[in-house]
C-alpha cells in the first residue's frame, strides 16, 4: 500500500510523472509510451491488469494534485470490497467508488506485456509469444517465477522445464533465444 503515496502531492515534488517498478525490463523504446501518455489528458495512466478486473500500478503516468483523492481516501480508511487487497485494487476500487473513471486512461494493451501471462499464451501457442515480446515496450514480472529465477538456468530447469514435461506440454512456451534477449536488457538492482 506504500505506492499509494505517489498520489500525495506533499511527498512528490512533481505536478506530473511516470512511475516504473522494479520488477520490469524495458526493453524497447519508451518513446511511444511517453507519447503516449503525455497526449492524454486523463490525471492517471495506468495498466490494465492481465489476470483480474482492476489496474496494475507497475507503470504509472500520475498527476498527484488531481489524483489526491486516491491517498486521501486510503488515509481516511475508506475501504471498498477488493478482488485483491493492495494498492491497485485500492486505486480501481476508490476511482470506481467516487465516479472518476473518467480521469484514467489505459496504455495500449501489449505496450506493458506480463511475461507470466505471455508464458500462457506461450503454452497455447509458442509461436505466438515472438510477437509478444517484440511489441512489448515493458516487460513486466509479477508473482513466481520472480525475475532472477526466470533467467537462472537450474532453476528453470528444476522448476519450470520439469513440471512442463510432467504436465504434457513438450514445447517451451519461450524459447531459450528470447530468454537471452530478454536478460540482455536486464541488470539486478545493485549491478552496474
């Protein structure tokens, strides 16, 4: 619930600002999301969230003086019935609640891509998650398998490959070469 701050004009200095996650690769330009969200005149751009009813606050373009009223509401205690108890529930739920759907705007579905989600597709059909990745801008990283696990062989093996076979599916639903390509833009937090 921490992210629900960034809302708080007193502790961001900016009238307006794109906020990023740390468990993400960027790895295209952002340019086309920068225009993106810079062209629209909604007070919040956000993610629609892959697997459930509500946002995903993992890439945000965020007016806080317009968009006080989330952190106002969550200091106030103001709760609504959340699907998932956490910040992005509490953002969908109060913009909901007050009637301010009209002041967020979405990025462009497969700008942000989860690379969960894309793993399922992957499953369904391999071919298919080329395409993904390559219009994705960001890649997103949420739940298991965590970011360094993805790209740690054993583990994939161990973990990922292993269960795969058990359950049937003989392709890899991402393909070794697109997993490289993936770490190629990836660096742990606290690495040069």
């Amino acid at each position: 619930m921490r992210k629900l701050g960034l809302f708080n004009p007193a502790y961001v200095e900016f009238d307006e600002y794109l906020f990023l996650d740390l468990t993400l690769i960027i790895r295209n330009s952002m340019q086309s999301l920068f225009d993106f969200a810079a062209s629209r005149q909604e007070d919040l751009v956000i993610v629609q969230d892959w697997h459930h009813d509500c946002c995903n606050s993992s890439v945000m373009r965020i007016r806080p003086r317009q968009m006080r009223f989330i952190y106002d509401a969550f200091v106030a205690r103001e709760l609504s019935p959340f699907e998932l108890p956490g910040d992005q529930d509490f953002i969908h739920a109060i913009v909901a609640a007050r009637g301010e759907q009209q002041r967020v705007a979405l990025l462009p579905a497969g700008m942000v891509i989860s690379f969960k989600h894309t793993v399922r597709i992957g499953r369904r059909d391999p071919t298919q998650t080329r395409a993904v990745f390559e219009a994705a801008t960001i890649v997103k990283f949420h739940g298991r398998p965590r970011m360094h696990q993805v790209f740690d062989p054993i583990y994939r093996l161990l973990r990922i490959r292993l269960r795969d076979l058990s359950k049937g599916r003989w392709h890899r639903p991402v393909s070794p070469g697109e997993l490289r390509e993936l770490q190629s833009h990836w660096r742990p937090v606290g690495t040069n």
